[in-house]
C-alpha cells in the first residue's frame, strides 16, 4: 500500500506490485469513485453500498469477498492533472459522491477528465459497463461535439472483455485487477514448448529452454561490466534474464526496448536462484488488441537501472 502511494519510488511498478499481491491472495479491487479514494486504500471487509445503493458488479474475476482488500485509488488512472485531482479531493471531502452526474458537476470536470475515470473503470459503481459509463459521462459534461451523446443510450454497447479488457486497464491505469498480458498467449506458448515462470522449478542446471515475458525491469550496472539482467514477469511468476555483454551490443534495441521478451538460453540454478543466460533474444507479439489499444505498444514502461 505504501509503495503504491509513493509511486514513482520503488524499484518495481505498480503493475507488479499489484499482480504479486494478488498471486499471495489479496483481494484487489479497482479504482472506484463511490468507494474509493485519491490514495490506495485498504478495506475490511468488501463495501456493500449500504440500503437503496447500487453495489458493484459481480464478475468472476471480481467476486464479491470479505477479506480484507486492496483498493486502487485514483492518484493511478492516466490523464488526470492537479487541477483534476484536487476537484475531485475537494469534492470528495465535502460529501461521498451518488452517482456519476453527481462526481462530474460537483467536480466539475472536464470532457477529457470523465473520459479518463470512466475508461479506469472508475464509474462502474455507479453504471455497470465502461462505455455506457463514458457516454453518462460525457452527456453530463455538456459534450458539444458533432454525435454528442443523446439523454438516453440509444444502443446496447458490446463491452471489452478478458484480453481486451486487460490491455484497456494498461492504458487506463497501468495496472490490471483481472489478469496478465501474457495469459491469454500461454496456450499457445505451452503448444510451443516455451517455459513459464512455474516452470522453472523442475528445470535441471545446464538445460536448454526459453522463456518469455513483460519485462518489468532491466539493469545494467556499470561494476558488471556490460551485462545486463533483465527481469521477466508473466502471469505466474517471474524469472532472471542474464544478457553476457557481447550479446547485449549484437542485441541491443530488442533487449532494450521490447516490452515482451523471448529468450532462448541456458537454465542456471544454485540452490534457490534461478537464472536463464540468454543467448538468442526477440520480441514477443502479445494478443490480438482492441480498436482503442490497436497500432500502439503495450502502454507500460518498465523500471530501468543503468
């Protein structure tokens, strides 16, 4: 919870830190303007919404739960400038918002402030599905645009689901409550014979494997004299890339600036450390992506140390 409300400190981003709690069994829950706040915050119990209010809706990837949970708070949904953050705190603090006209006019928002809370998934509690939300969102803004939105939603919108939805929350926050990149790829990966991280453990010393994964973090210390570690996270777990200094100069825009990674090389184990010494290195093309996350990379920069 502290590293997530002093981002940018910390070696690992929130992405990370975010999938790691929920693999230990932590509930976590997204960002939320009727039950969250600017800052993460952590919850007892789930919130009920109390008599009369609507409750967040219930999904298999968001069942509803009693232990204690980890909130994402709104200081992690992208676009939202100081002006932003401190209507909405001001707002907040005056009354817990009812509604999504309710944060708007209070807040007194901006066309381009509701489209980022609502792309964030932050108005589900208040209208289940993310562009019926934008679309209350921006009737409520007073949206003058050409095709303005109507008092009424005219049509039913097809809502983003598991890959999709997963590539729209990197974009929106940088962090995904529901899932991994790389799961929707692991069939397909296993069919190839490519390791995941739950892999390695039955891995022999000296093994010829590959693995693949976001890379999260890359180091490149000036006492290694030219190598560089790489570090690999998919949906189960992580893993240790090392890139020996001649290969990392034959290799250097790939191992420098693909947000995926394949890596061929030699397994290394000593007792319970796990490195791969990559010797053959590509990117790795995730999913298939939707119309809002198409012709552009994975919206997630990793945390590298040079």
């Amino acid at each position: 919870l502290g590293m997530l409300n002093a981002w940018p400190m910390g070696f690992y981003p929130p992405a990370t830190l975010v999938h790691d709690a929920r693999r230990h069994g932590v509930p976590v829950l997204g960002p939320c303007l009727k039950f969250g706040e600017w800052d993460c915050t952590v919850h007892g119990e789930r919130e009920s919404g109390g008599a009369g209010e609507r409750r967040e809706q219930q999904t298999p990837a968001r069942p509803l739960t009693r232990s204690p949970a980890l909130r994402i708070g709104w200081r992690h949904i992208r676009g939202l400038g100081n002006k932003a953050r401190e209507s909405l705190q001001r707002a907040h603090e005056a009354g817990l918002f009812t509604s999504i006209a309710d944060v708007v006019r209070r807040a007194e928002l901006t066309r381009a402030d509701a489209i980022h809370l609502a792309r964030a998934g932050a108005f589900e509690a208040f209208e289940p599905g993310r562009r019926r939300a934008a679309w209350e969102a921006l009737r409520v803004a007073g949206d003058v645009l050409p095709l303005a939105p109507a008092h009424v939603l005219p049509f039913d919108p097809r809502e983003l689901e598991g890959e999709e939805r997963i590539f729209l929350d990197y974009l929106a926050t940088g962090i995904c409550v529901d899932g991994h990149p790389m799961e929707h790829m692991r069939g397909r990966l296993d069919a190839l014979g490519v390791a995941s991280s739950r892999d390695l453990a039955d891995c022999a010393s000296g093994e010829r494997i590959v693995v693949s994964g976001l890379v999260v973090a890359r180091q490149h210390p000036a006492t290694a004299k030219g190598t560089v570690f790489v570090l690999l996270e998919d949906e189960f777990g992580y893993m240790n890339v090392i890139v020996p200094r001649t290969l990392y100069q034959e290799n250097r825009e790939v191992v420098k600036h693909a947000p995926f990674l394949a890596v061929e090389g030699r397994f290394e184990r000593e007792d319970m450390v796990m490195n791969v010494v990559g010797q053959r290195f590509r990117e790795l093309r995730v999913g298939r992506r939707s119309p809002e996350a198409a012709a552009r990379p994975v919206p997630f920069r990793s945390r590298d140390f040079h």
